[in-house]
C-alpha cells in the first residue's frame, strides 16, 4: 500500500520494536495528527476471543468522561408518553412504524444510533436487514433497548459509545479527537480499556489482549504494552 509524504513523515516518530505506554503513545499520535481535519483518535484491541462462541462475543457500551468529540444523530422508537419524554432528551428524531418505509425503501440513514423501547422493537425487527449489517441494530446488552429513554438519549449525547468484536475478534472504538488534550485523551483511553478488560469472558481461556493500538484517521498505529493491562 503507497504512503503519502505526511504518513511516512509522522510514522519516523514511531520504533515499531518499541510498546509504549499509554501516555507516551497518546503524546506520539496527538503529535502525528496532521491532516488538515480533526482527526479522530481510535483504539484497537486485538483479542484471543473466539466470537463464534456465544459465550467469548464481548459486547458493551461505556460513556466516555469527555465524549467523543462528534456531535451524533440519536433516532428513538417510541410512542405516547415516551416519545415525548425521548424529543424532552433531545433525541434527533422519535417515531415508530411511520419509519419503516423511509428507512427500507427511501434509504433513509440521517442518524448514528438507534434506541427502541420493549413495546417497539417489533416494529425495529423488520428494519433488521438494514440496520444490523451497519451496526445500528438496538441491543438490550448497549442499553439501546430500555424504557429510560431520557438515560439512553443524555448518556449517548454525552459520548456514549458501544464497544464490540468484529469478525477478526477485534474492537474497534474512537478515544476521542486529535485537538481534545493529552489528559482527556488518557481520561477517556483509561474508561475505555477498563470496560473491555472487566468484559473479558469468562471461559476465555489463553491471552485476552493480544495487542493494544493507538492511533489517529490518517496516521500511524503506535502499539501499547499489553502487560501493563493483564
């Protein structure tokens, strides 16, 4: 793969022998962040979890102290009293079987999560061959699917993000933004790195942290000493 000139310019700022410690590697991709835009500051964490097994799928959600960094679209399922109390949250947007056909058939994806309460999620159901493969899908386990529909809203607002395995049983989660400081950064990496060794599965047997990376949109990954976190 071809790098350009500023890639290959931050990446002299990484030994890739050397595991670095979360503050140090925080201040190498901070410093390595120089795309015109405010890149977004991601973890990677490759696990020894099988998720074909049910019982090694990990999958969560945690607010982060300082957010994200990104303002989200919150799109709620609910009716009467709950609708109004989810648009009071300041959901983006709140409504129920009207959103079937906008959604299917128009297209319609103006929103980065959903939250459904019990009563509707048979509604949500049918939008499953749209929402699922795009990771949108309501889940109990993300507290996506809850009748504290105010919780769900101000908690996502405030930079609530979900954590979980891809398909390589790696998790893939944004720390924040490149102009947020060093000590949100480590604020929000520590939240973070925290949720997912509390979620390690209990039958998992062998490492769970393979390898811990750090790094931004357009620059490279700086790799973290595991042992510090065993």
């Amino acid at each position: 793969m071809k790098r350009g000139k500023r890639y290959l310019e931050a990446a002299k700022a990484v030994n890739r022998g050397t595991l670095y410690d979360s503050a140090d590697a925080i201040k190498i991709v901070k410093e390595s962040a120089k795309a015109k835009f405010d890149e977004t500051v991601e973890l990677h964490v490759r696990t020894g979890c099988d998720g074909r097994h049910a019982e090694q799928q990990i999958r969560g959600a945690v607010v982060l102290p300082h957010g994200t960094g990104k303002s989200v679209k919150v799109l709620v399922f609910a009716k009467n009293a709950k609708a109004d109390e989810a648009l009071a949250a300041g959901a983006d947007y709140v409504g129920g079987e009207e959103l079937i056909p906008k959604i299917q058939n128009e297209g319609w994806l103006d929103f980065d999560v959903v939250v459904a309460t019990p009563d509707m999620m048979g509604v949500v159901g049918r939008l499953g061959r749209v929402l699922g493969p795009k990771g949108l899908m309501p889940n109990p386990k993300a507290g996506t699917v809850t009748m504290d529909v105010t919780k769900a809203v101000n908690d996502i607002k405030a930079g609530k993000i979900e954590y979980r395995l891809d398909k390589a049983n790696i998790i893939h989660v944004p720390v924040g933004k490149a102009s947020f400081t060093e000590e949100q950064l480590a604020d929000n990496f520590q939240t973070l790195i925290d949720a997912i060794i509390k979620a390690k599965p209990q039958s998992l047997k062998g490492t769970y942290l393979k390898s811990i990376t750090l790094t931004s949109t357009m620059g490279p990954g700086v790799k973290l000493n595991t042992a510090k976190f065993l």
